[in-house]
C-alpha cells in the first residue's frame, strides 16, 4: 500500500514538474 501511495505522488510530481 505505502510503494502504491509513493507511486502516485512521484507520478503527480513528475506530471506537476512536465506542466511547467
């Protein structure tokens, strides 16, 4: 559960960092 949490908050920042 805590690698699926991290997962998703590196993919949310990858995504943040690519948008700006």
């Amino acid at each position: 559960m805590g690698g699926t949490i991290n997962f998703a908050a590196n993919t949310k920042k990858r995504i943040f960092t690519s948008n700006i």
